[in-house]
C-alpha cells in the first residue's frame, strides 16, 4: 500500500433500512473488527464478536484508526455512521461553541483531517457506512441522491473524499433478472417474497444522479447488483490493488 494511501477504504450509502449494517456480517475473522458506534443505543442486526465501542465524542474516532496501527490482529474499522458522527460534532462542538463561526470551521477541518491524515495512513480495512437524501439540485432541476452534511463540506460533497462508494438497495427480484454474476445469488426465500438487499456498485440510467463511483475495472457491468456483502467488496478491493502492497 502506497503511503499515504489507503486502497481499502470503502463507503456504503443507503437509505434508512436498506442494510448498511446488516451486510456487516459476513465480515472475516470478526474479532480482528473494531466496530465504531455513532448512533446512540443502535444494536447491530445480527450475533457477532466485533471490539464495539460506543462513540460519545467525535475526536475519539481518529485516535482510534491511529492506535489501531499498533494492533496487527486488527484488520478492519468500521465507522457506523459518518451521518452521526457529523451530527454529533455538531451538537456537542459547534452548537455549544461561544464562537459558532470557529465551530463550523473546526466541524470542516475535523473531517478533512480525519480523511486526510488518519484514514488515508492507515493500513487497515476501513469501513464507513452513511445515511442519503434525496435534494434537490435548482441548477440542474433534478432530484440528486447524496450523503447530506452540513457546512463547507457540502460543496465538496463527502463522496468525494472516497474512490469507493457503493449504495443499499432494496430491489425487487425481476429488476434483477437482467444482471448475473457469481457475486448476486437470489435465494429461494428472497425469490418468493419478491425482492433482495443488495449492493449496487456502478451507475446505471436510471440512477445516474447518485454518487455511486469506483475505480476502473473494478466492477463489471453484469457485477452492477452483488449481494449485500461487506467481505465481497473487501475481497474484490484486494485482488484489484494487491492485499498489502
């Protein structure tokens, strides 16, 4: 891995209910997992042994993916969710700051810096996972699907800060019958109740204003739906760049 540069680090977008945590769970090795918890109270959907840790100050999560650098049995961080961690920058440091201004210009510098130095040094897997909205573009006139975020950052966009950014779908199974991979496997269950969470990877026509990218090649078009899989995309991550280089 380049210095610098973290080639696994991966953004799972999705709409409330779509299975951003749930395809967590077939993640290898679980215990090597540092799970981050930024939504209060939250329960993970399935019976797992991943180290979580209950995020109550934004600041704790890059001195985190810093010391995780002295744990080789640590493999992956998973971030759960970015949407939250922003939300409670915001109202534990920038609404209870004296200087608002200085408030919202520590919640911009704070993210860049996280990405920037912690995450992009890191050696590790790392996971975040985020909420979208549908907004509205009025230069454009159409309805974008995005991460929201408040401040500076939202000009940039928080898509932009990752090469990887794969989204949560619910899909009905017959929309899924013209895509066909090793990586999508409907199952008898999924079939008769109609439809299957899935992962989707690239754009197609009809998504074309959501933030979806990945570097090329990595994903073929009949690999536009794979099954809602975190341990896919990790797989596919380290075959493409090459696991430890």
């Amino acid at each position: 891995m380049s210095q610098g540069v973290n080639n696994n680090l991966v953004l799972i977008v999705g709409k409330s209910g779509s299975g951003k945590s749930a395809s967590l769970r077939n993640i290898k090795d679980p215990k090597g997992v540092i799970y981050l918890n930024c939504e209060s109270g939250k329960e993970l959907p399935f019976v797992g042994s991943f180290k979580q840790q209950k995020i109550t100050d934004p600041r704790q999560v890059p001195a985190i993916i810093e010391q995780a650098e002295e744990h080789s049995n640590i493999h992956t961080i998973v971030i759960d969710t970015i949407t939250f961690l922003m939300d409670m920058f915001e109202s534990t440091l920038v609404l209870k700051s004296k200087n608002k201004m200085e408030g919202w210009s520590n919640y911009a510098q704070f993210w860049k810096g996280m990405m920037q130095q912690s995450v992009a040094k890191s050696t590790k897997n790392i996971i975040m996972t985020a909420h979208t909205m549908d907004v509205l573009n009025e230069g454009e006139g159409v309805m974008e699907t995005l991460v929201k975020v408040k401040g500076s950052i939202m000009n940039q966009g928080i898509e932009a800060y990752f090469c990887n950014v794969i989204a949560c779908k619910k899909l009905a199974t017959q929309a899924l019958s013209n895509y066909g991979s090793d990586l999508l496997v409907v199952t008898p269950e999924e079939e008769a109740l109609g439809f299957k969470y899935v992962y989707q990877t690239k754009l197609t026509k009809e998504t074309v204003h959501e933030r979806l990218r990945g570097p090329i090649g990595l994903w073929t078009t009949a690999e536009t739906y794979i099954d809602n899989d975190a341990q896919l995309v990790l797989d596919r991550l380290h075959e493409y760049y090459g696991h430890g280089e």
